[in-house]
C-alpha cells in the first residue's frame, strides 16, 4: 500500500485548459465506437490518413496464382513493407508469422471458385474466428449488377451487423464482372450502395475519368484496386492520379507480387502513397532498390 504520509497535498487541475476532444482522422468515421476506430487507424496510418494494403487473397476462388504458389517465399518478406495484410484465415494461419504487427484484413466471403458464377457468393467466415485472430477489419464481395447482387449486398449487411456487435470493421470489395462498364458512373453506384449500407470503407476500382466523383459521393474511404498487372511505372501512376483525386490507399496484389523486384515496388508505391511523391520520382527510387537487389 502506498505511503499516505509522503502524499503530495497541492494538486494540479489545470482548469484554464478545457479537455481535448480530437475529431477522428477519417472520413466519415468519427461517429465510431473507440475499438472500430482503433483497428481503423490500425489500417490507416494517422500522419498521413493512408493506407498500403498488399492484397494476396487472390486463391480463395482462383487457387495458387501466378506470384503466390508459395506465399512464405514471396509474400512473408513484403509484409514489413506494407501498413495492411488482405488475405484469408487459412494463409493467415498456416504461412504469416504470429509476431507481424501489420494490420490483418480477412476475407470473410466466398463460396465458389473461378469455375463457377463468382457472385454466387455467402459469408464464409464466423465473428468469432475473425475475433480469435484480432483481425483489424474482415472484406466482402459485393456484386452490384451481378447474377447474386441481392445475396452480396445481404452478406455485406450481415457482416457488419455481426462486426458492429464486437467492433470489427467491414471493408466492401466492389466487383466488377465482364458484362459490367467500368466507368466512373458505375462505381459511384457501387461504392455509394456499400457505403449507404454501413460499409466502414470500400475497396473500387480507379478509372481515367472523373474518379475524383466517386470519391467526392464516398461518405467512407475508398482505397483502390491494383488490377491487371501493368508495367511498374502505369502502376504507380495510377496509385499517383488516385491518391490525387481523393482515394485513401491502394489495396495492390499483382502489381506488387508479380513485379520483377516485389520488394523495390512496394516502397515505391509506399512513397506515391504515404510521401506524395511523383511516380517519376518513385519509378527512380524502383530501379534504385532494384540494382541493389
């Protein structure tokens, strides 16, 4: 027990200095609960509102994709480099080390593979194991305009019905099948939909023309779908032209795994993300990492 007799008697208030109440940093967040803005700024880096998300949840429907055949060997040394981990819980479990302190964003969806219609999808992952795995948010796929729409959009609600219970949040996956026009117009249905409906922030895809739209309808974040592999340079560029026009991070997979030198395009995409540079500049400090192995 402490020692009552050197207790201090003056006590300081500071009542000249009204308590801080801090606006949280994210758009259309500050409403949260303390737990779902924790494993929020857990995604997002708070200096800069900005995420890193390497994406490699690709074989949860297309099985051992090309750059991700062994995950331990091509994807455990990128993890350092990246703000965000998107996989599944098997991955998780089998192949990422325990000690990682990136953010883990799980894949809650699935139900068919490449074989089948893609949108024919359910909730595939229980609250509870995304809790035993304190997983910063859980992704689900939302098909506006697919076969199963309706079905998507309820899986959607569902999770974050189940995730709001325990502070979890729900990242909404926009996508896009081949009947579907990728323009600005659509996707601000999509990410507009998701977000109307409590999406936390919203995964889309980045088009040339009037993207900055999508983002200004967005209440939520939207960061961006790395896509087709491009040459080093497009890729950055388009990282670049939609960080510019309001995007909150990328959520890149192929264009980061299957470069030639993974480890060089990941911090170049790190310095068009988090330090604004341009992707000249970050296309250099690429062939610089890359020369030096």
């Amino acid at each position: 027990m402490a020692d009552l007799d050197t207790l201090k008697e003056t006590k300081e208030y500071y009542l000249d200095i009204p308590q801080k109440s801090e606006a949280f940093f994210l758009k259309g967040s500050n409403a949260l609960d303390w737990g779902m803005q924790n494993r929020l700024a857990r995604i997002f880096n708070p200096k800069t509102g900005r995420t890193v998300m390497l994406a490699f949840d690709h074989g949860y429907f297309q099985g051992p994709t090309t750059g991700l055949e062994r995950i331990d060997i091509s994807i455990v040394p990128l993890a350092p480099y990246a703000d965000t981990l998107m996989l599944t819980r098997g991955i998780l479990r089998s192949t990422i080390p325990s000690s990682s302190i990136q953010a883990i964003v799980m894949r809650a969806s699935g139900g068919t593979s490449m074989l089948k219609e893609l949108s024919n999808e359910a909730i595939a992952v229980d609250i509870e194991d995304s809790i035993r795995m304190n997983v910063a948010a859980m992704a689900v796929q939302v098909f506006i305009g697919g076969e199963h729409e309706k079905q998507s959009i309820i899986n959607m609600t569902r999770l974050i019905d189940q995730g709001t219970r325990y502070g979890i949040p729900t990242l909404a996956v926009t996508a896009v099948g081949k009947e579907m026009v990728r323009d600005a117009r659509y996707f601000r249905l999509a990410t507009r939909i998701c977000a109307e409906l409590g999406a936390h922030y919203i995964k889309t895809y980045y088009v040339e023309t009037d993207f900055e739209t999508v983002t200004a309808s967005c209440p939520v974040p939207i960061v961006i779908a790395g896509g087709k592999k491009l040459p080093e340079l497009d890729a950055l560029k388009m990282a670049y032209n939609a960080i510019q026009q309001g995007a909150a991070g990328v959520d890149m997979g192929r264009n980061i795994f299957q470069s030639e030198a993974p480890v060089a395009m990941i911090q170049a995409v790190r310095g068009v993300v988090h330090e604004n540079e341009t992707p000249e500049k970050a296309f250099e400090l690429y062939n610089t990492l890359k020369a030096e192995g």
